[in-house]
C-alpha cells in the first residue's frame, strides 16, 4: 500500500465504522455532531483524491485477471 489514495480509503472506511459504533453507545450529541461534521469533510475529500490520483498500469482488459492465467 504505497499509495496515499488507498491509505486514505481505508482510514475513512474506518472512521464510518468507529462513527456508526459511537451511534449505538453513550456518548453525548455533541461530540457524535462535530464527529458528523468532521464525516461530512472527510468522505468528499477522499473522493476527490481517488479521483485525481496519478496512477498508471501497464495492464489492459485483454490481461485479464492477474490471479487467472488465460
């Protein structure tokens, strides 16, 4: 995982989770509020990065699948 893009996938998927766990408990409206807000900037923020992340492969469909030897 060398690259940032996927880091940042990962790190929000994560946070999605964490945040509908905190959902479920105790915890005060205020925090789970600045939590949401803080939701609302990260998951635009990691589709713009995957979206206009430089990657490049040398792959094309008529590779196939790498795990499949056609």
């Amino acid at each position: 995982m060398k690259n940032y893009a996927i880091k940042l996938v990962w790190a929000t998927t994560l946070y999605v989770f964490a945040f509908a766990v905190l959902c479920q408990t105790d915890v005060s409206y205020n925090v789970l509020v600045g939590l949401l807000l803080f939701g609302f900037l990260l998951i635009p923020y990691m589709v713009y990065t995957v979206l206009t992340d430089y990657y490049t492969t040398t792959k094309t469909f008529r590779d196939w699948y790498e795990d499949h030897a056609v």
